[in-house]
C-alpha cells in the first residue's frame, strides 16, 4: 500500500481531475483548486471552502475578515505577539484541542501563523491545518481539515497544494491586463 504524510496516494479521491481558478476580485485573492471539488459558501464569516464529497466538513476553506473597522492601521510584525497569545487562547476553548506543530510564517506580504491541531466538535474528532494570515487590515483564515483526522491525512497533499497556490492578487485580471484587447473587425 503506498502512502506518504499526504495519504494513500492509491485512494482515486486524491486524483485532481482538471483544476480551475477560484478569484475574488473583491478581496484580492486566488488559488487553484481541483475541478471536481464542490465549492460551498460559508456561513457566519464572509469565505469559501471546496471539498471533495458531500462531507463539506472535509475540506479547504478561506476565511476573509476586514479589520479596518477596528484598526487605525495595518497589522505588523509588531502585533504578532498579542496575537498568538489571543489565538493559542481561543485553540484552549476548543474540546479536546491538541496543537500537534506551530510556526510564524510570512506569504508574500502577508504575515500569520500556522497550527497543525486536532479537536473535537459534536462528538466528532477534526484535524486542521490553519494559516491565520494578516495582510494590511484583512485577516485571512485558511484551513484544510478532516473529519475523522484520517480523512484530514488523506487529503493533505492536496489541500498544502491549494495553500501553495493562493496568492493575495487575482491572478487572471493580471492575465487579462497583459493581453490587449481584440481589435473588432
């Protein structure tokens, strides 16, 4: 049986058939996810998660909060420590939450910090891995997770990937602005 830390690449629910762009002109930003995930909007924090079954439990989600009603200026490195204390406190709310690794981590001019926990919901045990990004005065919250933690494993691969390819920019208007426009006959 071959697997890796990403799953059993031999599972065909890790085969990306095709990928498509999702863009957001609106907060700026772009990934590339497999064509045949289901995309899902969320609810209670404007975001949008992708999933590969009818489980959106088990799935990559982006999280977009603007801070600028809050703030008087852009977060910096400055802020990171009050940060982390505010966000390792809000993991001890959650059951039987375990922080298996965290780091600081910096995407583009974006700067955050990354957990890799399991915790509990509804009697149902959850593995994530989350980016709590802070761009200017936006705070991004981007997460692969699994219900049970063995479908979080599964996936891995390809919700690292998803990570890997956002970028704080919408990618296809910059295509578009490179290209001009088609004379009309």
């Amino acid at each position: 049986m071959a697997s890796n830390k990403g799953g059993n690449l031999s599972d065909p629910r890790v085969r990306i058939l095709g990928q498509k762009m999702h863009r957001d002109p609106e907060h700026t930003f772009s990934f590339w996810r497999p064509l045949n995930w289901k995309p899902h909007e969320t609810e209670g924090q404007y975001g949008i998660a992708y999933y590969p079954e009818e489980d959106p439990r088990t799935g990559f989600y982006v999280l977009v909060r603007d801070l600028s009603d809050g703030l008087d200026k852009d977060i910096t490195e400055a802020d990171l420590p009050d940060l982390y204390e505010g966000i390792v406190e809000g993991l001890k709310g959650l059951p039987e939450c375990e922080v298996l690794a965290e780091a600081e981590i910096n995407k583009e001019s974006a700067i955050g910090f990354e957990f890799l926990l399991t915790f509990a919901l509804d009697d149902e045990r959850y593995k994530r891995r989350m980016r709590l990004l802070y761009e200017g005065q936006q705070h991004f919250i981007i997460y692969g997770q699994g219900t049970p933690p063995s479908e979080y494993d599964v996936f891995a691969n390809i919700f690292d990937w998803m990570y890997l390819t956002f970028t704080f920019s919408d990618l296809l208007g910059k295509l578009d602005a490179m290209h001009p426009p088609i004379p009309s006959a």
